[in-house]
C-alpha cells in the first residue's frame, strides 16, 4: 500500500446529464442581471442558452471567441467585458472558449493587464481576487477545461503557449450537457476524444500519481476505449456521446490534480510554434509516445507498479484480461488509424523543427510527469513516429 | 449502461497526507491577520495548530465545542464570533467541531440569527452570502464533515436534530492529516470508524446512485473493511489511520453527493431524542440494516443490479470472489462485535420509544434513499436487532 498524500480540488459544482442545460435557469437565479456569454464562432445550440437566459430576465452581451485564444483577443475580451458590466460570466463553447472565459473572468475582479498575471513571458504576479462567477458549459468533450485550473493562451509573438494558472480559475459551476456535443463533427470528435483519452492514461501513470485522481483513471480508460470510436462513427449515439463527455470530465478532474505526461509536454510546446488544434496535436502523438513509455519503463529497476498499470490499462482498452502491454499500444495505434488522426507532417512541421520542439518540450511542466525520463533519441523517435 | 446524470460539489480544496497539517501554514498567508479557531474539550494536539497559525503571525481567538452543538452553544459561538472580527475561521476537531465550525463561518458572513435559517424549528431561510473563509481539520476519521454541505444542530426542546444545509458551508480548504488521528481513544475510533464505512455503504446501494460516488465508494468500501479493525486494536498503526481518514473523507464525498440510507435515516431522529454520538448510532445499527435490507431487496422484481451492489459488497469485504450476501452482513456483524460496538439499549433507547423513532425515521431524507422501502415491522425488527 502507498502512501496517500495529495492535493485535490475542483469547481464549485459539477452539474451533469442529457439535457442539464435546462438547470442553468435555476443556477443563475442568484446572479446578478446581466451575463456575459462568450461562444465560439457558430455554434447551432446557442439559442436555447440565450433564451434560458433571456427567459430569466438577464440582460445579455456576446463576445465571439472564433478560435484558439491568444493574448490579443483575451485582451480585447477584457475590455469588453470591463465596459459590460456584466455580473457573471458564461462560456459556451469548446476549450477555446473555456479558456477564454476563465481568463475574462479573472481579470474583471483582479487590475492590470492579462501580460501582468502570465507566467514565462509576463510579470507572473499571482491574482489577487476570486474570479467573477464563471459558468463553464462545454460543447466537446475534450479538454476538461470546466474543471481545470488554467487558461491557456497564444503568444504568437513568442510562438509559446503559456498559462494563467490559479484555483481561482476553476469555474463557479461547470455544466456538462452530453446533448450538446451531438452535432460535434466527426473530425473534432476525434480530435477532442484522443485529447480526452490521453487526459484519463497519462494521469494514471505520472510520476506523481493520487490515490483519487488513480479512481477517475480506472473508470474514465475503459469508457474511453469502448465509446471514442462510436461517438465518431455515429454522432447521434447519445450514450457514447455521454459517456465521452463523462471521460473529458474526469480527465480535466484528472490533470487538474496529477501532472500529465510527455503527450502533454510535446502539445504545450507544439500548440505554441504551430496553430494546431491542442487535440489534434494529442492525438497525433499519443500512440507514439505510448509505445516508447512502454518500451523504456520496463527497463527501468524498481518500477514493476508502473509497469503493471501500462499492463492494466492493455487489459481495460483491449477488454482481455491476458492482454500485454504491446497489446494496449497496438490498440491505441489502430483506434487512432480508425479516428483518421492526422500525423504531425500534416500540421505543418518538418524534422527540422524536432531540435526545438525537443528543447521546449523538455522544460515543460507535463514533461516532468512523464512515467520515464526520456533521452533525446527516444523523444525524436516519438516526434518521427508522430508524423 | 445506466445514463450518468449528477450534481457534485465539494470543498474548494481538499489537502490529504501525514503530517499535511504543515501546510496550513502556507493556506493562510493570503488571509487576514485575526484566525478564530473553534476545537473540542480537550485534544492534545491542538499545541501544534496553534504554533503555526502564531509563527504565521496570526491573532487568535479561541471557542472550545465540548459536545456535539445545540442551538444554545452555537448561537453563542456566533455571537463571540461576530464580536472577534476574525478574518477566518478554523475548526480543528471531531464531527462537532467541524459542524460548530460551519455554522459560524456562514453566520459571520449572513445577517439575522441561526434560527433563522434552520429547516423545520427555524423559518428555513436560504443563505444570502458566502460563508467566511474556513479551514476544516478533522482530528478523527468519521463524518466527512470537511466536504459536506450542512452542519448538524441539536435542539433539545424539541428533541429533534436539524441541518443549516447550503453549498455555502461546503469549507474552503479541507485538511486532513491522519496523524492526527493517532491519539484517538479505541471507543471512539470504532464508533466513528463504523460512521464512515457506512458512509461508503449506503450511498453505493441507495435509490440515488451517482457515477462519482460509486467510484468514492468502491475505493471506500474494501479500504474500510481492511483497516478499521486495525486502527481499534492498535491506535498507532499510522497506516490503518491513514486509510481510515481516507474512508472518511470519501464518505463525506459520497453522503454530501448520493443520499444515504435506513442507518442515517434512523441516526437523525434517534439523535435527536438521545444525548449519544451520532458515529455510535450509526454503528449499533449497521449490521441489522444490512440483514434487513440485504433480505428484502432480494424479493424485489427489477431490483438484479441493486441486488449486485450488495452482492459486491460483500465480495469486497470478505476479499472473497465467492462470498454471498448473507456472507457479507454476517461479516459485517462479526466486525460490530470485534468493535465492542455498544447497543441502542446502551444508549439508553427502549422498545417503548421504537413507535416514536419509527415514525419519525419514516419522514426523514436519509431513509428516502434507503434501497428498499421498509415497512414498519422491517423498521422495528431493525431496532430490535440493534440493541
């Protein structure tokens, strides 16, 4: 038995279920008149959550988040946002959005500029004040952002991505409504999902493991693997649409509260060079680095725990209780194959690139997570494999 | 697959680990100077709490709970409280600390007096502001207190029990250091050992399962089994400790987010007419619930999946694959016996009060989410099984 010793936190409320949009009414009752919705560019569900809102006397203002978001439109949202007024904040939309609005929210209760509170490449003062309420409503199931506490933001600049990071940024109350992921297309689904599914693994075989993160892991791997391939192939499948809404939520649970792993260590760094997409860079990634995590951990002395969890998680994807670890990375490779994932090449990098890739990757925080320290080599085995 | 639809909070951050009281020192920099600190009688390690909030450079007050609160004590605790202009609160003790603790952060910060905002003798009232900041601290591993969402309050002209219950009192930071726990008496680790494996029991096979508690509880459920029989017998078994605080606060998880069952249904009211422990309540009544319910849920058509539950159950407790339900309740009753757990009629409970108990038990919410509706005959049987 290991000794338990962890850190956990998440949003004030978790509400989740088909149709649980409708709960929003209820929720906001105690907010103040006026919401600030921020949404991605098109998304067709928006008007019952205008209309929820309208119905509940607020007075609304719309800021449109049309992509990954970075420090000049996060900027720009701020002004907006200090001019609304608003009483409460709404994110309604994919992790960009989800980011967006934990940034907005933060800098309406805290002075100064966003560069002020940004790690790396600003002033990394800490944020002072609680966020304003911030309902976050997911519209993929990928990130977790509605249960995370970082926004992660673009200085195309710099060509980084870095966070703004506090438990302040954990949301007042996520929402996550399965039916609202329905009309996802199949390319984001797969996409979002590999991010999704590599936020249950990783966690599960981190350097630092958590005896409640390791609970989210065991029942968000096996769901993952049964429904991914589903919710692609069949959008309308309401219940692998819940149930990989259910995995995004316990992977934001997940990283939120163990570090994550070299995936996550190669997509910060590459999400920052390349406008990539964060899930399609996970996805790209995750069966490479899978089979090289694999390989390595079974030659290292003293780790037979963690090699028995890559063991376990063989047998919850693959469902065979006799499965091998080899079994497992097969099985990611050929899921991926079938979710039509894009290799790296495809979003614009070149071996050229790997040096700094490499270089970044391995001061990133995710990277320290890692279940193996990985050379050089085995991390430009990774990336080649991932093209 | 059953549709996952739930509603889950808890505390703003929940920090676990030997010798995590430390870390208090680092909560605290971020709030103000004055720390009220609520505890029990007499606790031996109250010395070290003290040190770190005065190395801190805090002022402290302090209010000592000697027994579980009645409306007199916490009234009287507000007032004191409100005369303290203490920043933030911390309750370092029992389950009536803890509870004690919940209740003046929320008046602190919400106008008027407890009543109120009492359900039942009060006038119900909903909290209008957040509670002051509070550090709950347990000091043994029962209730869970620490991430639950209401303070339990005795009033004793009316002989009933009542709950102050809003999200509001869900404590900002938990910190649980099993440590902590090492000087409990044997009477009391048993009483509360009991509390908080039935607080992972009921909620696994209560009408209102919920996807996350069912994961807290089949983590809680064979970790109790295994350790609160150690803890009893050797209070310095820090790893039995450890794993008790850990069942503790994965039944406060699984109680503040799933309804509970007969066991709480019958220690509210019974509580409420008798001076006793609400864990030693708890614990007379465990094993005859367990029978009575484990026989009638059987002989209930549709009811295979809950039947399993209970056959799981028992599985995990025994740590026997083959082992039935009846293996489950007998094993059960064994550990009550092993625990020298005293009877109701110790608890100064008589057959002419069951009348009494039955009718109110009957209105009570716990017993809504008992898994099988019991008649009046079942509930009594269960009375006289536990004295």
């Amino acid at each position: 038995m290991t000794m338990k010793d962890f850190d956990f936190a998440t949003s004030g409320r978790i509400l989740f279920g088909r149709g649980k949009l409708d709960v929003l009414s209820e929720v906001i009752k105690y907010y103040g008149k006026k919401a600030l919705v921020i949404k991605g560019k098109k998304f067709p569900n928006a008007d019952k959550l205008l209309e929820i809102l309208h119905r509940a006397g607020k007075n609304i203002q719309i800021f449109v988040v049309p992509h990954e978001p970075d420090i000049d439109l996060i900027e720009q949202s701020i002004r907006e946002a200090r001019k609304s007024q608003c009483d409460f904040v709404v994110g309604f939309g994919g992790g960009a959005v989800g980011d967006a609005g934990k940034a907005v929210s933060a800098l309406l209760n805290n002075p100064g500029n966003l560069i002020d509170y940004l790690e790396v490449v600003g002033k990394g003062e800490r944020l002072k004040n609680p966020s304003f309420p911030y309902i976050a409503i997911p519209t993929t199931a990928g990130t977790g952002s509605e249960v995370t506490r970082n926004a992660v933001i673009r200085v195309p600049k710099s060509r980084v991505k870095v966070s703004l990071r506090h438990a302040y940024l954990l949301p007042s109350i996520a929402i996550i409504d399965p039916e609202l992921t329905l009309s996802v297309p199949p390319t984001v689904t797969a996409s979002t999902g590999m991010d999704a599914f590599t936020q249950v693994i990783e966690p599960y075989v981190t350097k630092f493991t958590n005896p409640v993160v390791d609970m989210f892991c065991r029942e968000g791997i096996p769901l993952g693997a049964k429904n991914l391939l589903s919710a692609y192939e069949n959008g309308a499948h309401l219940e692998a649409r819940e149930n990989m809404a259910y995995v995004s939520l316990l992977g934001g649970l997940s990283l939120a509260n163990a570090k994550l792993g070299a995936v996550h260590g190669f997509a910060g760094p590459i999400g920052g060079m390349f406008n990539a997409p964060h899930g399609t860079i996970c996805a790209a990634l995750l069966p490479a680095v899978m089979q090289v995590n694999a390989e390595q951990i079974s030659k290292v002395d003293g780790e037979e725990k963690k090699v028995n969890r890559f063991k376990e998680i063989a047998e919850w994807i693959t469902g065979d209780k006799a499965a091998t670890i080899q079994d497992g990375v097969e099985w990611i490779s050929s899921l991926a194959a079938s979710l039509e994932i894009p290799g790296l090449s495809e979003l614009g990098i070149s071996s050229s690139d790997f040096a700094s890739i490499i270089d970044k990757s391995k001061r990133s925080s995710s990277m320290k997570g890692n279940p193996v320290t990985l050379s050089d080599d085995q991390l430009e085995r990774i990336l080649e494999m991932s093209m």
